[in-house]
C-alpha cells in the first residue's frame, strides 16, 4: 500500500532522513538507512525491511507502483522534481530514487548457525571502516554464497548509506550479525539471546563449534590461498586496508593465509582481496 504527496522542499519533519542523508552514522542511531538508485529501493521494497517512506521524480512512479501495492504498510511516497532531488547529494542524480528503511532487530549468533547448513561459510569483519569497500565486500559475499556476515565491533555498520549502495542493495539479502548492535541493546534491556559482544569471543565460539577461523592477511609467509582447505564449516576474516587484522584477532584464529603477491605490492583493496579468496572457496568446494 501506498500514497502519493507532491513536494516542493524537504522541510517538513518526517521528511529529515532526506535532507541529513549525508549524515548516516545519526541515521544509524535512528536505526533507519537510506536506500539510493533504482536497483537498491527495489530490492528495499522486495525485502522484508521495514520501508519508512519513498521520494522519486513522477515519471518513475508507476514503475514502482505494483511493487508498492505488494508491501504490508502503508508508505508515504514523496514526488519531487529532479532539481530537488539533486540539491540533496550536491551533483546529479542518475535517477533521482531514494527510500528510507529501517535497519532489523540484531541477528543472533544461534539464529544464525541453525539457519545455516554445513559446509558453513561465514565472513567476519576487523576494523574495516571505509563504507564503500563495505559494501563491495557485502556485494561479493552474497554472489559467492556467503551464509552471514558477522562485522566486529570496531568496524562500521553495513548499513551507512554509502555501504549499502556500493553494496547495490545486496545487503539486503544477506544475514547480518553486528557485535556492536548487539551490545547496544544488551545495554538497553532489550533480550538479543546472544552472549557474544566482542569479535575474539564470535571467533572462539566458532572453534569450539568445529568452524574453522581463516585471517585474510597480506603479511605471512606460513599458508598461501591455494594451500587452505576451506572445503568444511569456515570463517573468513578480513581487516582493513591500512593495518590489516589486529595482533589478538589473529591470535583467535585457525590459521593466517594470504594471496601470493609480487614483493613490490603490499596488498588488495579488501573488496577485491574478499573476490579472490571467496572465489577460491566456490572452486574447492565445487570439486567436492
């Protein structure tokens, strides 16, 4: 269900997502993002999120309608002109679409391994805080069949808006269990059903449940890529860019691997860095 309001300016209160969209770590406070271009608002709008509200130029809404007919709430869709569309960003917008939907509830660990047949492929994420390698990350894991994403609580939420329109809205798609949020309801006496606060302590759970933790990092000479076996339940870890992963979360893993690399190159950009080592998952396991 939907219905249609013509505007002219994002002044009105219920319209302040737009208008401070450049601002997404308060929307992450609010629990709501914002979902931008086409692609991502539809594939907000066939998801189970909860969407919030829409604004898009008139021309595109009737491609959008028997999407919003199919939604259990009734959605507040803004039409505006392009121009003030764009005043929203500071350059032009392709397609001028926009969707403010609300992030879900933390995704327990638990949930996460029962809803997660064997062999298990998981990733986790150290301290990565650039959103749009985020969401290049979040794009790969779901083409190579990742079962969920578990993003430690020094990293950034996969649900700034630059994150999950790099992602091209497949976060979406794809369970997510966000240490920090967990904590934070903790804190607020809200019941998660998961004792797992910290990255070390998800880690050591997946050891103790036979879930083998691979590091993804670029300076070791013990294991190269193709010499791991990720044919059975694994976690892969991967950090940021400029440090990579920290000293004690590579203590908390199995093992430390790394993609062969000239001398003179340090590393991947970790969005292509997870490409080649998810690839080389999908290669060993189609061979069994």
């Amino acid at each position: 269900m939907f219905h249609v309001r013509q505007i002219s300016s994002f002044d009105a209160p219920e319209l302040q997502p737009y208008a401070t969209m450049r601002r997404s770590r308060n929307h992450e406070q609010e629990g709501i993002f914002v979902a931008e271009g086409t692609k991502v608002v539809v594939r907000l709008l066939e998801s189970h999120f909860a969407v919030e509200s829409m604004v898009l130029p008139e021309k595109y809404l009737s491609e959008f309608q028997p999407l919003l007919e199919k939604r259990p709430e009734d959605i507040p869709v803004y039409v505006a002109e392009k121009k003030l569309l764009e005043s929203l960003t500071g350059f032009s917008m392709f397609q001028g679409v926009l969707a403010v939907g609300r992030i879900p509830a933390p995704v327990s660990l638990d949930k996460v391994l029962s809803d997660s047949p064997s062999p298990r492929l998981f990733v986790a994420l150290d301290a990565l805080t650039n959103a749009e390698n985020l969401g290049a990350l979040v794009r790969n894991c779901v083409a190579f069949g990742v079962q969920a994403l578990i993003v430690g609580e020094t990293s950034s939420s996969p649900f700034l808006r630059r994150s999950v329109r790099n992602s091209m809205g497949t976060i979406l798609q794809l369970p997510v269990v966000e240490l920090a949020r967990i904590g934070q309801w903790r804190r607020h006496g809200f019941n998660s059903h998961t004792t797992e606060l910290t990255l070390i302590e998800c880690l050591r759970d997946f050891r103790a449940r036979g879930i083998r933790c691979i590091a993804a990092h670029p300076h070791t000479d013990k294991r190269i890529l193709s010499q791991a076996d990720f044919t059975g339940d694994c976690c892969i870890v991967f950090g940021s860019e400029g440090d990579g992963i920290s000293p004690a979360i590579l203590a908390a893993c199995d093992e430390v691997v790394a993609i062969p690399m000239p001398p003179h190159v340090d590393s991947l950009n970790v969005g292509a860095a997870a490409a080649v080592f998810l690839y080389e998952v999908s290669r060993q396991r189609s061979k069994e």
